[in-house]
C-alpha cells in the first residue's frame, strides 16, 4: 500500500504509477484506498484530469520516497558486490594510451575481477553507456553520479624530434604556422590556438584533417608534422623524448579528463577506480 501511494503521489497519477509497479489502475486505486482506510482521511484530492496529493500527506510521501530510493541504493550495491566484473567505457585517447597498456597490472592485482572495456564518445554520460565506469572529458554531474578528476586537457603544440630536426626549428609561432598542421576533425583547435599566441593567419589552414585521435597522434609520432595535443595524454610519449612541446601556449586550460562512477560503487567498481586514478596520477 505504501509502495503503491508513494508512486502515486511522485508521479501524481494513478495510471502511471500502475505502469511503473507493472499493475493496473484499478489495482493502485483499490490500495490507495485501503491505505485511507487505515489512516482514517483521504491521501488524495481526486480531480477531472487526475489527483491531487492532499497537504496533509506531502510530508509522508517524502519520507516514503527517500526511503525507498535509499532502499534501492542499497539493495544495487549488495548486488554489485556479489559481482566480479566491471564494465569501462573509455574514450579512445584515454583507453589507447593509458588504461590498455596498464590494465595488466590491475588484473595481476585483482585477478578476481574480470574487465570488460567498449570505447565511449566523447559526449556520452555514464546512464547511457550502461557501464559501471565512465572515463572521458568533461565531469558528469548526474543524479547519483561520482567524478573524480583525472588530469587536465590543456593543449600546446608537439612534434617528433624527427620532424623538428627535418624542418630546422620550430621555435617560434611563425615557424609553426609555416609547419605541416595536423588536424584532429577540424581546423578550428589550430585557428583558436593561433589566436591565443596574437597571430593572424590570414589564411585557411591546411593539412590532413584525422576523424580519430588516434589516427592524429600516429600522425605525429610518426613524423608528419605538428599537432595540438592534450600534453598529459602524451605525458610518457614527452617524458621518452618521442615527442617535443613546441610552445607555452596553450588552450583548454580549464578542461580536464575524469573518471565517473554512481555514488554507490561495488567493492570492484571501487578497486578500479581507485587504481586507474592512482596509475595516471603518479
């Protein structure tokens, strides 16, 4: 009965709270009916289009609702608990450069649990990959969500030892201008970084244009020319020499990569997590 009036009142129609318990309306009506019975008052103001919670119910219907939400948190957790996989999704400039090449030292670590990694778009929130784990740009503030920071996405212009070398230098704004640019979908990151360094192109950029971060970052490795790039992705290929900074400045500066999980996370959920933001973070 409680169940049946606590629906009813958050969705103010018996209708539909008999769609959301798999029952009829008559079936929600007939135990809201009882409940009143019980109480010895009307729970409900019946109307021409529907009901109206009475007053001297709201403060019930409240309570009903923050318990059986708190109810459900717990019942998924004791749940997620007994399970020993966890479902990532990762973008994948994030899941090429850091979580795969790393992921065997958490399986060495938890044996136990089983992974299973899908590639996330870049827009996409943690419900609508329905994985336990999120990592990608950009907090997710949904109800019942966690983010914990990764690391920033600030870019700045790289290209490969090689390519500097081949091309004498690049060590000023106007020598990358006159660099091979490489593009990551649109020319549009290179004219705001040009920008931001006060130089006025005064002209359409040209270069190949890659629809896949991956594809970019081949790209430049390989020597093809300069690319702007988030350094922290390329933290190890700049730490190996494999990669050099070209310039301090830099866009996105206030952006960053997070790792987002719900509130309530399984002890491997949490075991993940955990380790992921320990491995990028060292």
């Amino acid at each position: 009965m409680l169940r049946a009036f606590e629906a009813a009142a958050r969705l103010a129609s018996f209708s539909r709270a008999g769609d959301e318990l798999h029952v009829t309306h008559a079936a929600i009506s007939h135990q809201i009916r009882l409940l009143e019975e019980w109480f010895g008052r009307p729970l409900f103001v019946r109307e021409k289009r529907g009901v109206k919670l009475a007053s001297e119910a709201e403060s019930l219907a409240a309570v009903l609702t923050s318990t059986f939400e708190r109810i459900a948190a717990e019942t998924e957790l004791l749940r997620q608990n007994a399970r020993t996989q966890v479902s990532v999704a990762c973008i994948p400039s994030i899941a090429t450069r850091w979580l795969i090449p790393a992921l065997g030292d958490f399986l060495g670590r938890h044996p136990e649990i089983d992974v299973k990694v899908v590639y996330a778009m870049a827009e996409q929130q943690l419900r609508e990959t329905g994985c336990d784990v999120l990592i990608t740009l950009g907090a997710d503030d949904g109800e019942g969500t966690r983010f914990d920071r990764l690391f920033s996405r600030i870019n700045r212009p790289v290209a490969s030892p090689r390519y500097i070398e081949r091309k004498g230098g690049l060590n000023s704004v106007q020598a990358i201008a006159s660099a091979d640019l490489l593009h990551d979908e649109t020319a549009s990151r290179w004219r705001d970084w040009f920008a931001k360094a006060g130089a006025a192109t005064g002209q359409t950029l040209r270069g190949p244009i890659f629809q896949d971060f991956n594809l970019l970052a081949t790209a430049v490795i390989a020597g093809h020319g300069v690319a702007l790039c988030p350094i922290e992705v390329f933290r190890r290929e700049i730490e190996n020499g494999d990669l050099v900074i070209l310039s301090d400045i830099a866009t996105l500066e206030e952006e960053s990569y997070f790792l987002i999980t719900k509130k309530a996370r399984s002890k491997a959920i949490a075991a993940f997590g955990d380790w992921f933001a320990a491995i990028v973070n060292a």
